[in-house]
C-alpha cells in the first residue's frame, strides 16, 4: 500500500475546513447598509463592528488567548450581525457573548470567571445573566453551528504542509507561526479585510509572507478545485495580500530579530522552496491516486468520484 503523501493530507485537512464553512453571509454583506445615517441609526454599523472586533481582540490578547479563539470570536459576531439586525446598545454583550462561546470551545483550560472579567472591561451595565440569554439568543440564531473554519485555520493547515514538503524543514520556527496568526487574527477587526473569505484571506498572507512557495500553490489549487471541489478565487486572494501587506511590512521591524530574520528568508531566499518544486509534488499526488489525470472535455469526467487516499 502506498504511504500516505503530505498531498493527500492537505487535501483531506482542506476538505474538512470546508465542510465546516459558515461564512455565506459575506455573499449578501451589502444589505447590511444602514437606511439611515450612522449618527441616526439605532442599529450597529460598519464603524459599529469594527469598534466591537477590536474589543473582542484586545480582551484576547489580555487573557493571552489563541489567535483561532480570536478569529472564531469575530466570526460568530459577524454571522450574528449580518444575519439580522443589531441595536447599538446590544453590540458589547454580543461581543462578549461571542468570545466566550468561542473560549468555551477552543480553550484547553478555561479561565476562571471569565465572564465576569469581560463584563467589568465592557464598562457596560449587563450581568451574567444577561449574557446566558444572549448565549442562547446567539446558538438559536445558528443553529448551534458553533464550530467554523477561519482564515488562521486555513493558514495553518498550508503551512504545516509547506513543513511537510521541504523534507520537515521548518520553514518558521513555532514562535513565528504564532506571530503570523496573530497578525491574521488581528486583520479580521477591519472589516474589509474580514469581508474576504477565510481560504482566500489565508492564501493572500501567504502570497504576502512567502512569495517563494505562491506560484506552487496556485497550480495546486487549480488541481483541487477540478478535481475535489476546492474552489478558490485568486483574484479575492490577490486582493487580500493588497489588504495585508502594508500591515505585514510595518510588522516586521516591530519583531525580535530571530523571527524576522526568518520571515525574510522565506520570503526572498533562492533556498527557501528547495523541496517544494510543482512538478515532484503534484506528481506524488497522482502516484498516491490523491487525483486522477484531468480527462478531455468530450470525455465528460464524472462529478461523483472521490479521492482515493489511504
């Protein structure tokens, strides 16, 4: 039996992710316009939003919290404010509701009274009580579909692979990963960064953080998507690298010098994509039948057929 390929487990982990996408609403963003000016309306806004996402961050980051427990925080927040309409006077217990789903569910260790922190940060005047009722106010409103793919995990799932392929070289150390996912989580507090869906938000940090290895992963995807149903638009991908590389190049000379001397070679050394050449990959991928060749077009390939990874 054939081993099984770094190929393959991308492909699988890839699916998974997006099987558990519960982003549609960035389809129809544009009806949550306000019909009145921002200084009239009594529901949340744009500006609303943001204000509240980089509450939702900063909270995180004072209770030293994962940048997946901040990224699905404001994805939560997100699905419940576009999805129907939000008072003002209701956007901080949202957002303080939404955090502690997400701890609840990503969190190893659960911080004690969490809760009450967050209520006396909030400066507003609700209680624990108020918060159980939004709870559930929020898990009807989806369906109890708490759980969900975001750009970190997306990110991290292509850049455990790029370990995998340049024969368990780490291309960045775990400090560094840390430091890109949490400059991705932040990003998300900016709506219109956060509007980018999550594969291809991921795709444009990497297309920003490693050049080298985006021109591999173009033709990889092309493959997924014909072949697996893994459809990504790079057209919205390049458009988030836009989006995250000044924030990215203003980063850099914030970093210990150890990170960023890693980041840069990366991102500019001819050594950097030893071991990841396009054509050695993709055909391991057909050697461990993760794909079958692409037939002609008058072959009419069938749309039932699945992969065949061990």
């Amino acid at each position: 039996m054939a081993p099984t390929l770094p190929s393959s487990k991308l492909v699988n982990q890839l699916k998974a992710l997006s099987a558990k996408r519960r982003d549609n609403w960035k389809k129809s963003y544009q009806s949550f316009r306000p019909s009145l000016p921002e200084s009239e309306s009594i529901h949340a806004t744009y500006h609303d939003r943001d204000e509240a996402c980089k509450w939702i961050h900063n909270q995180c980051i004072l209770h030293q919290l994962s940048a997946d427990i901040i990224a699905l925080a404001i994805a939560i927040f997100d699905r419940v404010i576009f999805g129907m309409k939000v008072k003002k006077a209701h956007i901080r217990v949202l957002a303080t509701t939404c955090l502690l789903l997400a701890a609840k569910l990503l969190e190893d260790e659960q911080i004690r009274n969490l809760g009450k922190h967050l209520i006396r940060a909030s400066k507003t005047a609700f209680s624990v009580r108020d918060l159980k009722r939004m709870e559930m106010t929020i898990l009807s409103k989806i369906n109890w579909e708490v759980s969900e793919s975001t750009s970190v995990d997306f990110f991290s799932s292509l850049l455990d692979y790029i370990h995998v392929t340049t024969h368990n070289r780490k291309v960045v150390g775990l400090d560094a990963k840390k430091v890109l996912l949490h400059f991705l989580a932040k990003q998300l507090t900016n709506f219109e960064t956060a509007r980018i869906p999550p594969l291809e938000l991921a795709f444009g940090l990497f297309m920003v953080a490693f050049k080298k290895y985006s021109s591999q992963f173009r033709v990889f995807f092309k493959l997924q998507q014909r072949q697996l149903g893994l459809k990504i638009d790079i057209k919205m991908a390049e458009e988030a690298a836009r989006l995250l590389k000044p924030g990215y190049m203003t980063m850099l000379p914030t970093l210990l010098p150890p990170i960023r001397n890693q980041f840069i070679m990366a991102a500019e050394s001819p050594e950097a994509a030893e071991g990841i050449i396009a054509d050695s990959y993709i055909w391991k991928m057909f050697a461990d039948r993760c794909l079958e060749p692409v037939k002609e077009p008058h072959d009419q390939p069938s749309t039932s057929a699945t992969p065949m990874c061990h």
